[in-house]
C-alpha cells in the first residue's frame, strides 16, 4: 500500500498521546494539537506526526518537494504520496456510534404531522413511526435496501464520517430483522469506513404481536437471537427501554438473552420518560446508555462507577423539538460523553455529525473542544473501536479529513451549516465518492 504524507497542516487536532480509550470530565476540554505539523501514514495507519521542522530530522525528507508522488528510487520512504494541506486542519474523522440507516424510505408526512402537533408517542400510536418503516421494509429486497442504504453511507462520509455503528430494528420479525442485518454486513464489507452491526428487533412490537408484547419478548429471546448469534450477524444488542415501549425487566430478559451469544448491550433509554433505562444498562455492563433526553441526577450517579458510556444524540431533540440530554451536567459529573447522529427516517432525518457537534455547543453547553472529543474518541470508544479510531495516534487506522483553512477550530461548531471539509482520507485512502 503506498505510504502518504500530509504536510503543511496549519493544525493537526484531536491527537492522543496517552493510549486513553475516552476522555471523561474536564479531560474532555483539551484536544491534543501541533500547530504547522505534518501526518506521515503507511500500510493505512498512522506511523507518525510532528511540526513540520521536523520532517527532515525525522527522515521524512520531502517537505519541499512540490510533487504529487515521490517514486520508489527517492529514498527509504519508497512511493509516498504527498498530499499539501495548504494551511487547512487535519482532524479525526468523526464516528457515529448511534445509526438507523438501513430502512427503506422517507417518512416526511410525519414530519407534517409533528408540525401539527402531534407527539412521536402519539405518531406511534396511530400505526406510524417505527411500524410504518417496518410495513416499507418488509416489501423491500435486500439489494434494493443496500442501494438506498449505501447512498446514505456515501452522505455520511462526504460529511466527515469514518466510522459507524448501524442498527436493526425496522423488520421486528425474524426474516425482515435477518434480511437488514445481512445488508449491515454487505455495507460493512464493501464500504470504505469502518462498519459495527447491532441487532435492535426489541425497538417496537412487531404489528402481528398488538397486545401481546410478552409474547413478542419470548420471539426475541427464542427465535430472534439465536439466528442473529448462529450467522454471526451482530456486534451488540439494543432494547429500545422507554415509556411505552419495552420494561426494564423485559429489557434485562432480551440482554441475557444477547449475552448468551456474546453480544454486548448498547441501550436506547430515558427518552421520552425516567423509565430505568440507566439502570438496566448499568446493571448489564452496557458498553452505552444512548438518548438520555429525560435522565436525572440518579442516573448521572449511577453511571459514576460504571463503564458505560453516556452518549447523547442532539439531532433527535432538536427534530422532535424536545429537551437536550444534560450533556453539562454530565461532563461537569466527571463522566465520559459521547455524541452520535440517531441517523433515522423518523426522528432524525440526518447524519450530519459536524451538525450534532454545533448543537451540543449551542443546545448542551458543551465547548468546541468537548463536543469534538464526544463525536471522536468518546464516540468510538461508544462503539467498541477507540483502539483504532478516534484520534490521531501512532498505530491507529488512517481516517481523518483535511479542512479548507479556517480561522480555529471554534468555528467548526460555529459555523453551523458551512461545509468545511476540502479533502476525505479513509485507512490512509482519499475518498472521492
């Protein structure tokens, strides 16, 4: 794999030293930087960085060359890609721990009808919502829910994306759950950025189970998982732990249940009421408790001593015009937060992360620095990947985007809506759509 070299970067962020696998409160405020540095990657990792006085005593002795590509006769760096960031920043790509993208179609008409007044809650109740995405799935095939899917993957990575987490939950039957889960797994083996799959088929009662939720619970833990774990097509398990939705103790059940066949919880809970989401993600060593909107000081505490990590999702609030998770207060706790997209046809019709960035400044409080670190390394840790990725660190995976110059890294949040990537790098690759 040809090596590359990114020089001229007026400032390289989101570096990470110290092998930490997320920040959590006051760490949170401080994102590692070199001013005038270069990026120096091989085999598709990150083998090195410094300023730029450095190249040369270093070994990276191309720093005035002009060339697009050294050749192979130019030293011990062999074929080295030189890439002039031309004063723009260098940052980690954003993950996005938290996705719905896999689903077939649009859902605007909801859209009116919140306008109108109505309630996600009440949405749900009249047959809409999550059931109206499962009626449109069930007559979708697979390589047509692969084609829409896969446009959105290419959205996601235009906009700064290197990493993702996507989940079921659009089938609530075992055929339809299967059938997104395989299509999960053809974008993780075809797409450039990184791809980890969650089984979600407790995200609503499936239409055939009204008024026997019991019964539907049992369909997951008896039929559902067993042919997830059997193809080995999940990472994690998520309940959708709400009001009016699934109990804590049927969520605990269907965690059991997911652990039998070694996947790890990731929870949707304290959405739309204190409905012990928290705990029952604490209790079963959840690797995230995602959402948040309605959590209490109670559960601030009880995320104290565990390693579950609280991840708000700041497009769904401002979509659904409802209250922010206290992301604040959860950093000001000592606490890690993570920010993912809620990519989803109903309630977050996007999966713009420099957006959800903007928002938690603006709506959570967070500063600049925080709220990049959430939608970095706090965001892969979320997903199980900060290892690799999340930051810019020797040894990790080479996906980071090249800004146009910018005046610092405040106006990322800042300017809301103004595009600011210049130039896409997924394991040491340019992307070009």
């Amino acid at each position: 794999m040809t090596a590359l070299l990114v020089k001229n970067i007026s400032r390289l962020a989101g570096i990470e030293r110290h092998g930490r696998l997320r920040l959590a409160g006051r760490d949170m405020s401080v994102m590692g930087s070199i001013e005038d540095a270069f990026l120096y990657v091989e085999g598709g990792v990150i083998a090195g960085f410094g300023p730029m006085s450095d190249l040369v005593s270093r070994g990276y002795d191309l720093a005035s060359r002009d060339c697009s590509r050294v050749s192979p006769d130019n030293g011990r760096d062999g074929d080295v890609v030189v890439v002039d960031a031309g004063g723009g920043m260098v940052l980690p790509s954003f993950c996005d721990s938290h996705t719905h993208i896999v689903y077939a179609g649009s859902r605007e008409h909801e859209f009116v009808d919140k306008i109108r007044g109505l309630s996600y809650a009440e949405i749900a109740r009249r047959g809409g919502g999550i059931l109206n995405s499962a009626d449109r799935l069930h007559e979708m095939t697979e390589e047509e829910l692969y084609a829409q899917a896969m446009e959105r993957v290419r959205e996601i990575i235009s906009k700064g994306t290197g990493a993702v987490e996507i989940k079921s939950g659009y089938g609530l039957n075992t055929a339809d759950e299967l059938k997104m889960l395989r299509v999960i797994r053809r974008i993780r083996d075809t797409a450039p950025l990184r791809v980890v799959s969650t089984f979600l088929g407790a995200h609503a009662v499936g239409r055939e189970y009204a008024g026997r939720q019991s019964e539907y619970v049992d369909l997951v833990v008896n039929e559902m998982i067993p042919a997830v774990g059997r193809e080995r097509l999940a990472d994690y398990v998520d309940v959708f732990c709400d009001e009016g939705f699934f109990t804590p103790e049927e969520t605990a059940r269907i965690l059991e249940a997911g652990a039998r066949w070694g996947l790890r919880p990731k929870i949707h809970g304290q959405e739309l009421a204190d409905s012990g989401g928290v705990r029952v993600a604490v209790e079963h060593d959840a690797l995230s408790v995602d959402h948040l909107e309605s959590m209490t000081d109670a559960d601030i505490e009880l995320l104290g001593d565990s390693s579950t990590i609280p991840t708000a999702l700041p497009g769904t609030s401002f979509f659904l015009n409802m209250p922010f998770a206290p992301g604040r207060r959860i950093i000001d706790s000592g606490l890690p937060l993570a920010i993912a997209s809620d990519y989803n046809p109903g309630s977050t019709p996007s999966g713009d992360m420099k957006f959800a960035v903007s928002l938690a400044c603006i709506k959570m409080r967070l500063l600049p620095e925080e709220a990049l670190n959430a939608a970095t390394i706090n965001s892969a840790c979320a997903m199980g990947l900060s290892r690799d990725y999340g930051s810019i660190s020797v040894g990790k995976v080479a996906n980071f985007y090249i800004t146009r110059p910018i005046p610092s890294l405040d106006f990322i949040p800042y300017a809301y809506t103004t595009p600011v990537i210049s130039r896409i790098f997924l394991r040491g690759e340019e992307w070009n759509g």
